[in-house]
C-alpha cells in the first residue's frame, strides 16, 4: 500500500512578506538543511511551500488544505501581515483544530504548531496567535527587536540568525518525529474562519488606508538629457518610464499604483512640475501622503532639478522619494551621474537607504522596489495619521428643537428695577430633584 504523503511541516506565511527580497525562501531551505544536519528524514515526507509544490493547473485550495490536514507540523511566520492574511489565518485554525482533536483523544499537547517571529508587531499580537510561545533564552534580544526577516537583512549567516533556526528546527523534529496527529483528510479551508478576523493593528505594521499621491520625474523620448542614448526606456509621456529594462512593463507608475493599493491606499499619478512644493503641502493639508518617482538622468535637467531641489530644502514628512536603478543599465553605472543626484538632494542625500527612516531610497533594483515601496508607504501614512490635520466642519445654522418638545422662549432681560437675586439663596426642591 503506498504511503500517504504527510508533509514533515507545513510553512504558512504571508504572501506580503515574501515580495522581493526572497527571505522566505532562504528561510525555508536553510530550515531543510539545519532538519538535515539534526538527523531528520525528510525525503520519504517533504515539507511543503506553496510555491514549490504547486504547479500550473492545480487547484491550489484543494491542495493547500490536504497538506495543512495532512502535515505533522506547522511553522508559522508570524507578522502583521501574516494576522491580517485571509488564508493564513485559515491554515492557522485548521491545524489548530487538529492539536485540539488529538488532545481530546490523548491529554497530550503536541507543540506541533511552531510559530517564528517573522517581523515584529508594533502592538500586540491577536490574542490566538500571542497564546502561543514564540521566543526561548538563547534567541536573544535581537531576534526579538528585528524579527528573522531583519536577522536575515542584517546578517544572515550570523551568530543569532542560526541560533534560532537550529531551534527552530530541533521544535519541528520533535513535534513531527513523535506524534501522529489525527488527519483531516475532508478538509476545506473555505469553510474554515480566520481566528484574525476583526483584529485591529496598530503601529507601523498596521494596513493602512488613505489617497497616496505619485509624481513621476522621468524622461522621455523626444528630450533625451546629455548623455543618455538608451531611449528604450522611455516612451512619450514621463508615466511610460519603464527603469527596468528590457523592456519591462508595466511601467513604474503603473507598478507604484499596484503596490500602493494592496496597502489598502487609493493612488493617483502626476508629473513633478515647478510647483511640487504647493502640491505636497496641499496633499499633506488634505492628510495625503506622497511618493516621487525619480528617474537620476532626469533629475539632472532643469525640469526637474529646481523642484526637487526645492523639496529637499524643506521639511516633507509624510513624503517618500525612491530612484530606481537597473543592475544591466551599464550608463547608469557612472558615479558621476549619482554624484550629480546627490547635488539636488543634499540634505536628504546622508539618510539615503536608511533601514529605520525609510523614505529615501536610492539605486533601488526592480527586485527590491515593491518591498522598499511598499514600507515606505507604511511608514509615510503612519506618520501622517499622527499628525493629522483636524477636520472643522463649516458654523450652519442652530440645531432644530428635538420632535415633540417645545423648547421655553428666553428669559427676558433684567429691568434695571429688578433686585438681584441673592448669591447663596437655599437649594429649591427642583434643584434637589435635578442632583438626585
């Protein structure tokens, strides 16, 4: 009888977490291999990553709830993102229900759902996910403070980043090599309820709503700047700007818009003009925020430079810069050209690419732009959501009496003959009622 596959773990993350940069992936494999060095066989069950085991054509729901009804374990990559995923939440309580089932039948825990901090909470966690223990002594502070995705961004074949993965993977081992959890083979998962549902973020990690505004400064083809020849990635307006060549489409703008409104952000286009700085303070009076699109080559003309240069001589907060760069662009290799760039932008240029005010981002390659974007649009609307401008709603006319209640006519104004009432006259009955 051929055995039926049971996963040796299940690794749940949020889609959103793995643009760009790649670290789930290195994540995932550098787990296989720490299982492989510990002793575990993982060849006859191989773990699961829904990129890797599911191909063109396949039903992807079906397949992701065999395999979260069917795996021995799962390691959750916990973050914001992760809470605020549909689906992972879904995978999240299918398994649950399976360590709950076999508690039932055994009175035994199995710390078989394994949950690793991916990126930081700038609040608390959801309930369900925090009641889960997620950090042992010797993960250290750094861990806590950056996550395994700041681990792997920082050093990624470090001290502490393999610390954690070899602990991680002695969890998995112990959970998946002794205990058979109850399978779920009629599992659905979309009949399962996210256990996230309705949970408010907070802090940086939060989804953010809002209008994004996008100005592109860019070239184009008919006004080449000196000593650009490669017209190929450009088109007739600055919104057909394509930096990624050859030739990528969408354009950057096109891509911007698509990265802005998965943040749950509505967006507009505009080009950079001479009165950038009115339009940025207008976005941040109407409690917008703003991102420029900059094109180097661009930034060197006239055009472009003054306004730019305008910008970075004021104070913009909630205003986010990125310039793309493409590593086969070999005219975009000369130093001189960023030289140049760092004229315009001379008081912004020193927190150029700085992890913790990500708002100026430089030489960004196209695997990079959707993750830096992305968090530069976070930040930017959490920034602005602290300094809000109040909303005052025009003076119109007096509210009308309540239906059904005559309001009294006004007292009539005091005759000069009148004696004044005096200052501590005794509390009448009706003043006693009123306090009672």
């Amino acid at each position: 009888m051929a055995l039926e596959r049971e996963p040796y773990f299940f690794l749940s993350y949020a889609r959103r977490d793995d643009r760009g940069d790649a670290f789930v992936k290195r994540f995932y494999e550098d787990l296989v291999a720490e299982l492989d060095e510990l002793g575990a066989d993982c060849s006859g069950q191989q773990p699961f990553r829904d990129v890797e085991r599911i191909s063109l054509g396949m039903d992807w729901e079906r397949t992701l709830s065999r395999e979260v009804g069917h795996c021995r374990a799962l390691v959750a990559l916990c973050s914001p993102a992760y809470a605020n995923s549909l689906y992972c939440g879904k995978e999240w309580a299918a398994f649950e229900a399976r360590l709950v089932k076999y508690r039932e039948q055994t009175d035994i825990d199995v710390p078989a759902l394994i949950p690793v901090l991916w990126a930081p909470p700038h609040g608390a966690m959801p309930p369900e996910m925090g009641q889960y223990q997620y950090f042992e002594e010797p993960m250290g502070q750094e861990y806590l403070e950056q996550g395994m995705m700041g681990l792997l961004r920082s050093d990624p074949g470090g001290r502490v980043y393999r610390t954690v993965l070899r602990l991680v993977a002695k969890r998995v081992r112990y959970a998946a090599d002794l205990f058979r959890l109850p399978r779920a083979p009629d599992l659905d998962l979309r009949t399962v309820r996210s256990p996230f549902e309705g949970w408010e973020p907070t802090g940086h990690g939060a989804r953010t709503t809002g209008h994004v505004r996008v100005f592109i400064a860019a070239c184009v083809t008919g006004r080449m700047p000196t000593g650009r020849l490669r017209r190929e990635y450009y088109g007739p307006s600055p919104l057909d700007w394509t930096p990624y060549h050859p030739p990528v489409h969408p354009t950057v703008a096109h891509l911007a818009q698509r990265v802005i409104i998965d943040q749950g952000c509505t967006t507009s286009l505009e080009v950079v003009d001479r009165t950038l700085a009115e339009k940025l303070d207008s976005a941040r009076h109407d409690n917008q925020t703003s991102v420029l699109l900059v094109d180097a080559w661009a930034a060197r003309e006239g055009q472009y430079s003054a306004p730019l240069s305008d910008y970075d001589r004021q104070n913009h907060p909630v205003t986010g810069v990125l310039v793309p760069s493409h590593e086969t662009d070999e005219e975009s290799g000369d130093e001189k050209l960023w030289a140049d760039l760092r004229q315009v932008f001379r008081r912004n240029w020193m927190r150029r690419n700085d992890p913790y005010d990500p708002l100026f981002q430089v030489q960004i390659e196209q695997s990079r732009f959707e993750d830096r974007l992305a968090r530069m649009v976070v930040v930017a609307q959490h920034r602005l959501m602290e300094n809000a401008v109040p909303r005052r709603l025009p003076a119109g006319p007096p509210a009308p009496p309540m239906p059904g209640r005559k309001e009294p006519p006004p007292p009539p104004p005091p005759r000069p003959d009148d004696p004044a009432e005096p200052p501590d006259r005794p509390p009448s009955q009706k003043d006693q009622d009123d306090d009672d």
